[in-house]
C-alpha cells in the first residue's frame, strides 16, 4: 500500500489541528464499469465515476477504540477530484454487500443503498481539488452494527464524469481519508480526590445538586431564580416602554406625546418651542406664536393673513334700529342700545388704547339728519344719527390695541 510524502504530511496536520481526530487511510478502492469490477479497475491510478461506472473505497473502523456510536463527535469523507471531465452532481450512497478490489476475473459489483447519503455539485472548475462529505450518522450506523459496514460509493446524477484520487496513482493524486472526531467524556474517575460525587449529581443539574453550592449572600439556585425573576421584570417594562415610543419613520403613537420643557426643536429654525412660546422660522420666538414668513389662509392656501406693525385687535358690526328695538345684525364682541338719538356701542372687552373708529349710516329714504361718531373710548362709542330714525341701519369698524 503506497501514500504519497504530501497526503502524509496532510493528513499529520489534521491529526495536529483536532487533538480528538481519528485519520483512517482508504483500505480499498476500485471503479465499476457496466456494474462489473475487473482486476484492472483495482490497480488503476484513479476512481471513474461516469453514467456508467462507479467508485467504491472503504475503511477498517474495527481498528478504532470506540465502543458505542455515542462516542463519535463528527465523521467526514475527503475525496480528492483529480480531473473534471464533465461537470454535473454525483451522490455518495451507503454499500450494503461485500466486495473486494482484488478480483482476478469480471465480478458483479456490490449492491448499493438506493437512498443517498448526500448530492455534490462538481463544477469545470473543480479539478485538483478536495471535497469533504459529513458521514456521521451512517459511521455511527456501522459502529451499532459492524457486519454492514462495506463502505461507500459515488455515482454520477445524470451526465458528471470525474476522475477521483487512487492509493494507487499517488503521483497523480490523493486517495480517500476517513476522519473521525470522538466525543470526550468525563465521568467519575477522572474527578480530583475530595469531590463528592453524590454532591454532583448524575449529569444533570438542579435544584438538589445547587443546595450544596453557598453564594454570598444564599444558595446559588435562589440567586439564579430571583434574578431570573428580575430579569423577566426589566424585560416587561423594557417591553412597556418601546410600546410608548416611536422609534422610526412611518411608526404611529398612541397617548400624549410629553417633551421636556424647551424639549422641541425641528432642524435649525424650522420648528422650537421656547419659554412656553411657539417659534416657525425661528429658534427664539418672541411670542406665543412667533411666524417668520407669510401666513396662508383657505382649502388650498389661497389667502394671506394680514399683518401690522401694532398688536391690534378688530371689532366690527352691524345695528338696525326698527320698529322701536334694536338688533345686532352682524358681528359680535359687544353689545348695543340706543340712548335717544345715539346709538350705543359697548365693548366686551374694552381695548387697551383708544380704538380708532369708522361708522356709515344706512337711513330709509333721503334723510339730511346730521350723523357722526360722538364719542370713542376703550369701552366703547357712541354714534349720533339724527332725531329718532326709524328704521335705521349702522356699521362700523373698531381697531385699537389689546
């Protein structure tokens, strides 16, 4: 049996990588032809797998101490792919017959295990190259029951055609390895003189094995359980609190949004609250309401609201005199009566400065009476319109300061 100096050397490395690794070289391996194995096809420098031939090698587990499938951690084939003849998928299947490669005359091949193990995709550009195949479960299989161990095989799925590596074509190849990892146990026997092994438990933890362990303030469990216990708290109001946030765009919140005073401030002046005043245009408003720019009115921002150099306020209305009573016709903020030939105006709320006042008179008819605004004050006017005009109609505007 011959290996070639650089699959020594690798297969040292994986042994060095995994101090657990197990390395087995390939016992046998040979290629069928039209399901035929020939002496030829045994002593040939590589394994074909083809639509009409297939590869089989296999391994001496026997020779590993393990003793129960429990003590495999993980199992993996390596085939080395000399040549890509033709791309394509090949499956790797179980053996389920006994073969050898040393046949002297054409012999039947071994029967095969319909189920695949695994499919591999073997691409043009794959020649000189190793593909590994995890084959735990079926090396733990053949560990229960060692009578079924006959190794694997590769056929081709539909047209791949590659050539893989031989034990005996070392020049041109590498052979197949088994690598086995073991799973380290540790049971009684390895525990350091003075542990009570009754103390441990038997693998398991709980609540009985942690009475033995004393934290610093009470038994580990009932720290474990209270801080379980916290946790589960924090978690809740964790929980409580995003639901109460908005944390990104197209979110919606329900409930008061509550912000720190002076908590608001859109970009640079787009938007801010200050001092319990609104700014849009600014970052210091002046005002409850501090507007830097034009103001639109209407359904579709058709109106402009007017402006002034003053704080002013507008009372405007309308009063008939008919029939011996007085009405408000249009307009509100004051009241009205009639004192003779004057019509009284009172303001709701007086302005804080002397108003300034427009009147005009609607009398029946072609009257010449003289009409004027009397008097103006903070609280209201008083408009002379003739003696006793019945019916007549006044208007006026009155704008003052606040």
């Amino acid at each position: 049996m011959k290996f070639h100096p650089l699959f020594i050397g690798l297969s040292l490395v994986l042994t060095a990588v995994c101090s657990e690794a197990l390395t087995l070289p390939v016992l046998e391996d040979t290629s069928s032809r039209n399901n035929l194995l020939t002496k030829g096809m045994g002593a040939a420098g590589n394994l074909s797998v083809a639509p009409s031939r297939r590869a089989f090698v296999r391994f001496d587990t026997s020779s590993l101490n393990l003793s129960s499938p429990a003590d495999i951690g993980r199992a993996r084939l390596i085939l080395y792919i000399q040549k890509v003849v033709k791309a394509g998928s090949v499956t790797l299947h179980a053996v389920t017959s006994d073969w050898t490669e040393a046949v002297q005359a054409a012999t039947p091949q071994p029967t095969i295990d319909s189920d695949s193990l695994a499919t591999i995709s073997i691409g043009a550009g794959m020649s000189k190259q190793f593909f590994t195949v995890d084959v735990t479960a079926q090396i733990k299989d053949w560990l229960a029951a060692p009578e079924t161990e006959f190794g694997f095989s590769v056929a081709s799925e539909g047209t791949a055609f590659i050539l893989l590596g031989a034990k005996e074509g070392p020049g041109s190849g590498y052979p197949a390895i088994l690598e086995i990892e073991s799973s380290s146990t540790i049971d009684n026997s390895h525990l350091a003189p003075g542990i009570d092994v009754l103390k441990l438990g038997d693998g398991s933890i709980d609540n009985n094995e942690f009475a033995y362990l004393d934290g610093v303030t009470e038994g580990i469990q009932l720290q474990i359980d209270k801080l379980t216990s916290d946790l589960a708290g924090v978690a809740q109001s964790t929980i409580s609190l995003l639901e109460q946030k908005v944390n990104k765009a197209g979110d919606t919140m329900t409930g008061a949004l509550n912000l720190p005073v002076n908590g608001l401030t859109i970009g640079t002046s787009q938007l801010s609250a200050a001092d319990g005043q609104i700014g849009i245009g600014t970052a210091t408003p002046t005002a409850r309401l501090d507007v830097r720019g034009d103001i639109k009115l209407g359904p579709v921002g058709q109106y402009y609201a007017t402006g002034g150099q003053e704080n002013l306020r507008i009372v405007r209305g309308t009063v008939k005199y008919a029939g011996g009573a007085l009405a408000i016709v249009a307009g509100s903020g004051f009241t009205v009566s009639r004192n003779g030939a004057h019509i009284v105006i009172t303001f709701e709320t007086p302005f804080a400065g002397l108003p300034t006042v427009t009147a005009t008179p609607q009398f029946p008819g072609n009257y010449l009476e003289p009409y004027f605004v009397e008097a103006v004050a903070t609280t209201g006017l008083q408009i002379h319109n003739g003696a006793d005009l019945d019916p007549t109609s006044n208007n006026f505007i009155a704008i003052g300061p606040r």
